[in-house]
C-alpha cells in the first residue's frame, strides 16, 4: 500500500532552520508530482510548494518564497522542504502529498493530490 511519512518537524526559535523530509514507500512516486502543505490551527490547510516529477518545475506560495525550498531524491523516493527564516506564523502541521497533475490551479488545491502523509509538526517560537 502507498505510503507517504513525514519527518523532520520540531521545535525552532524565530529565525531559525528545519528540513522535512517525506519518505515515500509502497509505489514509487518517482512519476508523481509532489506537494507541501501547511495547517495551523482553526486555519484551512494551506499551500506551501510543489516539485513536479523530475525535479526541475517548482511552485510556492507567495508567502514562501524565498525562504523555503523543495527539492526531490527520485533514487531514494524522497522529497525534501528546507524552511529558512521561519516565523511564529509558520508554526503548522506539514503535510506532503502526490498528484499525477501538474496544473498550477490543481497543484495548489489540497483536493488535487491523491495520497497524503500524516503530518509532522513545526512550531516556531518567538
């Protein structure tokens, strides 16, 4: 069965650096594109980035760019989002999650993703 595994949340102060990994097992998700999610709570789950299957198209939030990145190891079936100068505001669970579409209106659109990871936690401290 497909499985997508988050790591890498933690805790981090203002200012501060985390890298999540989300391990993919099950398929090889090497053919999928792949996508990042946020969801503080109370709040909607939110957009962050996505990586198309090679590796070579990206997408972000607004709000993300330039302080975070994704990236993927198709040999090793991972994905990767370096977060840099995180904020308070970051504070959310993340989510990774696969799609066969790379539709910028679907790829930001949690409904466009097929499998889901079960969340790490990212709480950034003031």
């Amino acid at each position: 069965q497909a499985q997508l595994v988050e790591s890498g949340g933690g805790l981090v102060q203002a200012g501060g650096s985390l890298r999540l990994s989300c391990a993919a097992s099950g398929r090889t998700f090497s053919s999928y594109a792949m996508g990042w999610f946020r969801q503080a709570p109370g709040k909607e789950r939110e957009f962050v980035a996505a990586i198309s299957w090679s590796g070579e198209s990206t997408y972000y939030a607004d709000s993300m760019k330039g302080r975070f990145t994704i990236s993927r190891d198709n040999a090793k079936n991972t994905v990767y989002l370096q977060m840099n100068s995180l904020k308070p505001e970051d504070t959310a669970v993340y989510y990774c999650a696969a799609t066969n579409v790379w539709t910028i209106r679907i790829l930001t659109s949690s409904g466009g993703y097929d499998y889901w990871g079960q969340g790490t936690q990212v709480t950034v401290s003031s």
